[in-house]
C-alpha cells in the first residue's frame, strides 16, 4: 500500500528528473510541502528523508535541502581483452555460471512462442554448424537463452562479452576437447539440447541445472 510519504516523494522526484527542480535548487520548505501536497509535517519530513536516502537531496543544517545533480547513466561492460591468463578465463566461466544458469531459469519461466522459436533456430545453427562457424553458433544459443529471460541486463552483460567468452576457453582446451572432435562435438550439442528442452518446456529447475553442468564440464574441461 502506497503512504502518503510515496506520494510527496513521487511528486517531487518528477520534478527533479524533470527539471523543473534543478540541481542547487533549494527544496521548497516543510511548510510549502504540508501546503502543497496536504499532508502532515512529519509525513513531509519522511518525503525528505527518502529523498535523501536516495541521493537526490542534501540537507544543510541552518540552510535547508537542497537538490543534488542526478548521476548520468553508465553502461556496464565486460573487457574480455583484459581476460589475459588461466586464472582470468577460469574466473569468467566461474562467473558466466552465476548469471547464465538465473538467465536460462528466468527463460525457462517466461518462455514466450518468438522466444522459443529464436532460441530453436539458434540451437539448430548451433548444431548444423562446421568448425569454422562453431564460435558464433555457440554464442547466438546462448545470447538465445538470455534474450528468452525477457530481462535486459542479461542480454546487456553477453553482448559486452560477445563471442569471445566462447572463444577464449577454447584456446586453452587440450585437443580432445576441441570442436574438430566427433566425440567432444557430441557432447556439447547433447548439453545444449538438455539447456533447450528444459527452457522449451519450461522447467525452470531444470533449465538452471542443465545451464550449471553445461559451463561446469567446461570449467572441469578447463581445469583438467
């Protein structure tokens, strides 16, 4: 249930990311606020006191609240040039398994018909592709997976990574490992059909554990 304090703080944060409250701009007094909104002082008082807890105001004792500039945005990537050893391409995996198995849980649970239908034709590209396209192919199932999680962050964070998080453990697999291998080739596209049946069929649990073995044989793989 929404509180009379939300409805201050809504107020003034549209103003604020609005610009009709620039930055230095003094917030206007407690009394302006009880005025202006009809609610009681120290409902205002809770307005201000979130505001500030969320960095969009300072209060200076004697002097009064002031309005804060509103950070800009930043995009969040990933340097896979600065990926430059065993230890650095291990901790990627490491990492890799933390979000790719919640991306293809999410996926598995908001399965959608175009989705299922990208996430179909990746993995049929995947397996029809020779060992000069195995890289791309790899990396478009898995972009797949976290397009299908309908959360953006996941697609943002493989797209900074691109098909270099692919590429770059593979350089360092031992040649029984290697994608010209008939019996290794099979056994990354039968890890991929558990990932995508599991999403297709919407089994969340399922969908996780299946992303977790798939990357966790290739750090075992790594690591061996």
């Amino acid at each position: 249930m929404k509180t009379r304090a939300h409805h201050v703080v809504a107020g003034l944060k549209d103003k604020i990311l609005s610009g009709d409250l620039p930055p230095g701009t003094k917030l206007p007094s407690e009394a302006e606020l009880i005025a202006e909104y009809a609610v009681s002082r120290p409902v205002a008082r809770e307005a201000v006191a979130r505001l500030q807890a969320e960095g969009l105001v300072e209060t200076f004792q004697g002097r009064g609240t002031f309005v804060l500039a509103v950070p800009e945005p930043s995009s969040f990537t990933l340097e896979t040039s600065a990926i430059r050893n065993q230890h650095d391409v291990l901790a990627m995996v490491d990492f890799r398994i933390g979000v790719e198995s919640e991306a293809a849980a999410l996926a598995a649970a908001r399965i959608s018909s175009p989705s299922a239908e990208a996430i179909t034709q990746a993995h049929e590209s995947f397996m029809a592709a020779g060992h000069e396209g195995a890289v791309e192919a790899d990396f478009a199932f898995h972009r797949a997976i976290a397009a299908a999680s309908d959360n953006r962050f996941f697609l943002d964070l493989l797209d900074s990574l691109g098909p270099m998080m692919i590429m770059l453990p593979r350089t360092r697999l031992a040649s029984a490992y290697s994608m010209s291998d008939a019996a290794h080739v099979d056994r990354v596209q039968r890890e991929h059909d558990n990932i995508a049946a599991a999403v297709l069929a919407g089994d969340v649990e399922t969908a996780r554990a299946a992303m977790r073995v798939h990357l966790g044989n290739t750090r075992r793989r790594l690591s061996a």
